[in-house]
C-alpha cells in the first residue's frame, strides 16, 4: 500500500493498493482536519499490516521546507506536527518506508499526469498534493507498475524529477 500525505491544517491523504493478492479498491482521496488525521492513519497502517504484513506499507510525506519568507508569511506549524506524527506512527507500527518529497521535484506528477491515471479529485487540492507524493513513491517503490500506469494513460514515462 502506498499512502502519500499533504501535511497542514487540512491534511491530504491518497491511497493506492499495490497487492495483487486482494481485491484492488480504486484509489482513495481524502482530506481530514490534521486533528482527525492521527487516529485515522493509525487504523489504517495498523489494519493493513495485519492482513499483509509490514513491508507492504509504503508512506511519503511532502517535505516543508521552512524559509526566512516561511516564518514571515505564517507561524502555523501544524505541516512539521503532522510530519512528525506520520513518522511516529510509522515507527511504533515498524513501518521503515517514510520518505519526503519536496513538491518542486514532482514535475512529471502535474494536475494533468494524475488527471490521466485517474488519480485527480476536483475540489480537493489538498487530496491531489497527497497524491503526487504517492505517485513520486510508487515510482520509487515499484517502477514497472508505475510505467504501467503511465503507458495505460497514454501519458510518457519519465525518469525526470
């Protein structure tokens, strides 16, 4: 399972199945207050590694990056809590798989690319952030299924970004 996570006050969460030993549900999309989020994952990682074990979870988490402009624009901090929960969770359920990606280096992710794989939800931004970093990690974890995807879309596979 890959799950790609948008942190912030409104977190993005996507899901895409990648056992082919179960039924695969289409993606999921979602957004949840970040005080929701916790208990939500915690289920969702904790279920999962029971029916298939610990190493088919996979999570990525867009990296924040905090600038001089950052800390003048806002003090909401609630993108590195969340991060942090993520990783904890992950921890304590013995996922090693958490990676970040920073959002500027998921160009071949566009609006257009998840548009094509079935991957975009209108009206939830927050949603198709989570999804671009589940794109950028199925591309790392598990790159024919990937250019599968892609080749199906009738999108180019690329190795850039």
């Amino acid at each position: 399972m890959i799950i790609g996570v948008d942190p912030g006050k409104m977190v993005g969460m996507f899901i895409y199945h990648t056992d082919l030993r179960c039924t695969i549900p289409p993606p999921f999309p979602s957004q949840t207050p970040a005080e929701q989020y916790v208990n939500a994952l915690d289920k969702i990682i904790g279920s999962r590694i029971i029916r298939y074990g610990v190493d088919s979870v996979h999570i990525a988490v867009e990296k924040y990056v905090i600038t001089s402009r950052t800390a003048k624009l806002s003090q909401q901090t609630d993108a590195l809590e969340i991060t942090g929960a993520v990783k904890a969770i992950a921890m304590l359920h013995g996922v090693t798989d958490v990676r970040q990606y920073a959002k500027s280096n998921l160009k071949f992710a566009s609006d257009d690319m998840l548009r094509a794989v079935d991957w975009y939800s209108p009206k939830l931004r927050h949603a198709n952030d989570a999804a671009r970093q589940a794109f950028a990690l199925l591309k790392d974890v598990d790159y024919p299924r990937w250019s599968e995807l892609v080749r199906d879309a009738k999108m180019e596979p690329t190795t850039e970004g």
